[in-house]
C-alpha cells in the first residue's frame, strides 16, 4: 500500500507540469497579442463656421458678431456654438478623443479657452496652440491637441505677403511639430485657404500661392528629413481637382504604390463618388481634405494611414433638408442673417491613424 501511495505523485507531476506550461505559453501570447494590438490616433478638422466671441476686438472686422451688431451675437448663443463644436468632437471620438483637432474660422485665444475649459470638452483637457493672425474678420486657424497623445515641439504661424498685392491679409499657416507616443515625429499644417467669395476664378490666384508657401515648406521638411511624416489639413476652398490643389501642392490620388517623397490627398476619391464637406448651389464639394506624406500611407510601418481610414462625418444631426436643391445639406449657425442655431455650413472629416 505504501509503494502504490507514494507512487501517484509520481505519475501526476508530469500532467501538473505540462498544465502549467500552457498556462504560461497562454499569458505570454496574450501578452504578446497586446503588445502587437495596434493603437488609434484620430485626427480631424472642422470649419466650425464663424466662431466669435461677444467681445469687440479693435483690430478686426467682428462687428457682425457683437450684441449691437447685425445679426445679434450674443453669450447664449455663443456658449451654443461651443457646446455644438465641443459635441461633434465627442461625436467623432466616441470612447476615445480625437488626438488632434484642426479647427478653422476661430477667433481668438478667449474662444479656445472657453472651449476647452467651460464645453463639453472640459474634461477631456485638450490643449491648444493658436496665432493671431492679420485675417481682416479676425479669424484664424487652431490645433487642440490630447497631451498624452502629443508633445509639441515647435510651433509656428506661416504669414502669407502676397507678390501682386502685399498689403492683403488672409490667415496664417499654422505649422507644429511634436512627437507620438511611439517616439515618431509629426509634422502638422493646419490651414484656411483665401475664399472663393470674390467667384472662384478671380479668387483662385491667391489660393494657389497659399498653396505654393505650404508646398515649399513641405519642400524643405523632404530635403533635411528622412521620409518626413508630413499631416496638411483645413479647408482648401477648392476641391481635391483644382489647380492649387493637384498642381501646386502637388497632392495626388492615391493610386497603387505611394512613395515617400509625394504627397497624397486621402479625400480625392470622396469628390470623384460625388461626396462633399460642403454645399453650393445644390453640388456637394470636397473643400476640406486631409494630406500626407507617402510615408504615412505604408501599412508596414510605425505609424499609417489608408484611404478607407479617411472620412466625412456626415451624423444626422450635422444636417438638414435642403429646401431649394432638394436633398441635404449642412446644419447652418445662420440660415442667412436669420439666426438658425445649427453647427456649421462645413461638414467635419477625420481620419484615423495607426501605430
């Protein structure tokens, strides 16, 4: 009896041993499997049409948006407007916030503030980098930004002087540049290309010159760094086709294999399926795009992007029926000088990225 007793450990060690071994091979794949599990980094841009505070500023054209102006901007509904930007950035992030926002048509440091600090946003704790630009209306371009999910390391505003006319203003180009939680480099372009209020030809020599500055800097980031990941987003006031676009920024569809030294528009096949950010005269148009660096496009790679991970955020509550051209369109703050308590005449887009 003794023998047969001390005998079963002997024979049952071995199957303990091997338990223990799957178990081990088990956490170590799943750690492994989380280590491998790429991570989400959205980036989005938003012509959040007309944001202004209530407060005059000197310097600028903002007497339509004042209590004593036209159209009878006051607090209630500018904290309206904050809370419809801050719910449509909520909207596009879901459970995670979008790490980078570009926001154009903002007026001021007090309207960033107020947006981060007293909206919807407030605890998400988005940063922001911001310029004062000479913009005639006083309405510049932004880049809030999650601190955890980027570090900037530089920032500057690109002024535009136009050749032909150096007394004009427009906006600047904001250029940042900061680094992923991955240790890559970013390289971000937030821009507001000159509008086409003036008709679209007689406007489009100014917006192919913007478009020329932001193709030289891009430029000079190809010659001194090795495969640039470069990021160019706003509203371009033209769509993916036009000149300023495809012949001088040079931003081309993409088409089979990308390569590093191009720039690739991720929009471009939204305007071909007859897609838009924005509605004229009852024809949607793609003037609000996001750009990379060929780079960016590699699946292989630390940090990526593809044309299936490019979108236009096209939520319900962001629009209407369009009552004159049938159909819908954008959910307007004014329908005319008729306050209408919508969002904006331009529709969002975003793109998630991976690493």
């Amino acid at each position: 009896m003794q023998e047969h007793t001390n005998g079963c450990p002997q024979r049952n060690r071995p199957m303990k041993k091997g338990i223990i071994l799957q178990l081990i091979l088990v956490l170590t794949f799943q750690l492994f499997a989380q280590q491998q599990e790429k991570r989400n980094f959205k980036i989005m841009c938003y012509n959040v049409e007309n944001f202004f505070d209530c407060i005059h500023d000197s310097l600028s054209n903002d007497r339509e948006f004042l209590p004593t102006g036209i159209r009878g901007w006051n607090n209630t509904k500018y904290e309206r407007k904050q809370a419809h930007i801050a719910k449509v950035i909520s909207a596009i992030g879901g459970w995670d916030a979008p790490a980078l926002v570009g926001l154009c048509e903002v007026e001021n440091n007090k309207c960033l503030i107020d947006l981060t600090h007293y909206s919807g946003l407030k605890n998400l704790k988005y940063k922001f980098l911001h310029h004062e630009s000479p913009d005639p209306r006083g309405i510049d371009v932004a880049l809030l930004y999650q601190s955890d999910q980027f570090k900037p390391i530089h920032d500057e505003a690109i002024r535009i002087r136009y050749p032909k006319s150096p007394e004009s203003k427009t906006r600047d180009i904001l250029f940042v540049t900061g680094i992923i939680p991955n240790g890559d480099t970013l390289h971000i372009f937030v821009c507001h290309l000159p509008s086409r209020l003036a008709g679209e030809n007689e406007s489009e020599e100014n917006r192919m010159f913007v478009a020329s500055v932001i193709r030289a800097k891009a430029d000079s980031l190809f010659k001194v760094t090795h495969q640039p990941k470069i990021i160019i987003m706003g509203d371009f006031n033209d769509s993916p086709m036009n000149l300023s676009l495809v012949g001088i920024l040079k931003a081309q569809p993409i088409q089979g294999t990308s390569s590093p030294a191009n720039l690739y528009n991720l929009m471009y096949n939204m305007q071909l399926e007859g897609k838009g950010t924005n509605k004229y005269k009852g024809e949607w148009v793609v003037l609000d795009q996001i750009i990379v660096s060929g780079v960016l496009l590699n699946s292989t790679g630390s940090f990526f992007t593809g044309q299936k991970d490019a979108h236009i955020f096209e939520a319900d509550f962001l629009l209407e029926n369009d009552a004159a051209f049938l159909g819908k369109q954008p959910f307007r703050t004014y329908n005319g000088m008729k306050y209408h308590d919508g969002y904006s005449d331009h529709l969002p887009v975003y793109a998630d990225f991976w690493y």
